[in-house]
C-alpha cells in the first residue's frame, strides 16, 4: 500500500529503496485514469503489462490468475459506491514475495474537481510455487 500512496516519483523511489532490502521481494508500479466506465479496462491492462515487464509475475497461468484475483479484491475497496459518471486518479502498485501476491490501489474518485474522494483498496492472493 506504501508503494501505491507515494505521492511522488522522488517518495516511490525511496519506498522501493526500503522495500528493495526484503529478499525476494519484488514490485511494480502503475497508474490509471479516467471515468469508471473506461477505467476497469485500463487497470487491468495496465497492471497485467507492468507486472509481467518488471518480472514482478511470470507468463504462468498460476500467477496471472492470483494477479487478475487479487486486483480483483483492490477493485472492490476502490470502486464500492463510486458513481458511474465520475472521473478516477488511481496509483496500482503489485509486490510479490515467494508464492504471494498484493495489489494495493490507492487514488480519488470526483464527479466535480471540488468534490474529490480519496479512496484505497487491497487484494492478497497465494499461489502456486510450481505448476505442474
């Protein structure tokens, strides 16, 4: 969740940094923008392609699956009682350690520049360390 609430390229770097000292920790990090109808889309697009270019995750159907999963149960903490014609400013961030995988979502939501919801969601998803 550090990772999706840094406000900044400069405050991401330095969470990546701390996180970077946890063995076998691996992250990603995305954003996505635009109103709730487009933006379902583009989370998981986005997400998908960053994981799998940072080699956060693997092209194993395991691991697709516990990401699309977990983004999933972020979605929900995010998208709960948003209306369907207001604009969303998200930040996705992924991190994998061993057979476990987070996606934390963190942004605002407004249908008005001068009625901006903050809002945040997190989906944590186990799977396989080998797949048959």
């Amino acid at each position: 969740m550090l990772l999706a609430m840094s406000r900044s390229l400069a405050e991401e770097e330095h969470v990546k940094r701390q996180l970077s000292e946890v063995k076998g920790l691996r992250m990603a990090v995305t954003k996505a923008g635009g109103y709730v109808d487009q933006i379902q889309r583009k989370i998981s697009h986005n997400l998908s392609g960053s994981a799998l270019e940072s080699i956060v995750i693997e092209r194993k159907s395991s691991q697709v699956h516990a990401l699309l999963h977990a983004l999933l149960e972020a979605k929900r903490g995010v998208m709960m009682d948003v209306p369907s014609n207001a604009s969303l400013a998200l930040k996705i961030s992924v991190v994998v350690k061993d057979d476990w995988l987070a996606v934390a979502i963190f942004g605002q939501s407004a249908m008005h520049v001068l009625t901006n919801h903050r809002r945040a969601g997190l989906g944590v998803m186990h799977f396989p360390a080998h797949e048959p």
